[in-house]
C-alpha cells in the first residue's frame, strides 16, 4: 500500500510527463537523493564542501524550479527531489521511468549507507537518460558504481556531489554554447585563482605567505 503523499507525487510525476512542455520551460538537471539527511552533501552548506546546489546555481546561474508549470526567468534549471529506493521504490520507479518525458537531461543521483541503490536503480529505468551518481559516505562507493555490463552509470568519489553537477553540466553544454562559456569561464576563474597563489607565494615567500593568508 502506498501513502497517500507518496501516490500524491507519482500521480503528479505521470501528470507532468504527460504535458510535453518545451525544453526550455523544464528543468535540465535533476538533484534526488535517498533521503534528506543526504542533503548537506547535495547541497553544501555550513561546515560542508560546496555540492551539486552550489555549482549549479551560485556558479553555473542555474536556477531551481519548484514548479513544474511555471518556469523561472532562466535558460538552465534543476529540480530537487528526495526519493528512496528502499522506502519509496515505487515514486523512485515513477520518477525514473517519467524523467526522459518530463524534459528532464541529466540526473545527479546520491545515496548514503553501504546500500545505496537509488543512482544506479535510477540509472537503470531512466535509460538512455545519463546518470552522474554520488556515494554520499566512503561506504557506499562500490554500490554506486558496481553496475553491469550494458548497464552504464557515471559516478565521482564519495561526497564530491559538486564535480557530479559540473559534469551534468559538461552532458549539456554539449548542445548549448551558452553554457559550455560558463564552464569556461568558471575553470578560467581556477585557473587564475592558482596562478594568483603561486605568485603570492613565490613573492611573498612562505612565511609572508602564510602571513598574509593563513594567519
């Protein structure tokens, strides 16, 4: 049996699907995770590395839709979802299995525990639709990545949800020159943060290096 909230989200989920709305008005990317408590890792925030939230929309000017029948003011968007293959294995197979339909491109996939299946389960419905997966803890890395041959999964290293957002990004830019500029422009900016560093340092020296930053 199905909770009532649950089906709520699968009936919407199919709803949707069924609209075929232009491209440019859904989201490109999709954010879902096992459970909230993988959001940290997802999203970054305090006391944590920047996630997948973070380089899509403070580096990438990605904004994020709540609502799939009203767009926002912006060429490149994402949704964010919470869907677990163990305790809602019935919406993560209606979100799989509708995300191609809904316009949505790339998946950004994580899970936590040492059964983290809900990247590649997704992986597996939403095909061909790409799926980066993040292992939200060291222990779920050879869940995440232990697909089958003819069963393709993309995955980063345990918690690095922000590389996995570059790398939807890196699948869309592929058709959209707009956005291959931005990821330009943001792997310039590292560039010149480097090369600002080991100018600092070498003029600097280390100790008024370590000075001026780190004291």
């Amino acid at each position: 049996m199905t909770a009532e909230n649950v089906q709520s989200l699968i009936d919407q989920l199919h709803e949707e699907a069924q609209m075929d709305r232009p491209n440019d008005l859904t989201p490109d990317v999709s954010i879902v995770m096992g459970s909230d408590s993988d959001l940290p890792t997802m999203a970054g925030g305090k006391g944590k590395r920047p996630g997948a939230y973070a380089a899509l929309a403070d580096e990438l000017g990605f904004e994020e839709q709540t609502d799939f029948t009203d767009a926002p003011d912006a060429r490149f968007t994402f949704e964010t979802f919470v869907v677990s293959a163990h305790r809602t294995p019935d919406l993560m197979y209606a979100y799989a299995e509708t995300a191609e339909a809904r316009g949505l491109d790339v998946i950004v996939a994580g899970a936590g525990g040492k059964s983290a299946d809900l990247p590649n389960m997704t992986a597996s419905i939403a095909y061909p639709l790409p799926v980066v997966g993040v292992p939200v803890q060291e222990k779920s890395v050879d869940s995440v990545i232990g697909m089958p041959q003819g069963a393709p999964i993309t995955a980063v290293d345990a918690g690095k949800s922000f590389n996995a957002a570059l790398t939807a990004a890196q699948i869309l830019s592929r058709q959209h020159g707009e956005l291959r500029d931005r990821l330009v422009e943001y792997h310039e900016g590292l560039q010149e943060e480097v090369g600002d560093a080991s100018r600092d340092l070498h003029e600097l020296g280390t100790p008024g290096f370590k000075e001026e930053y780190w004291e």
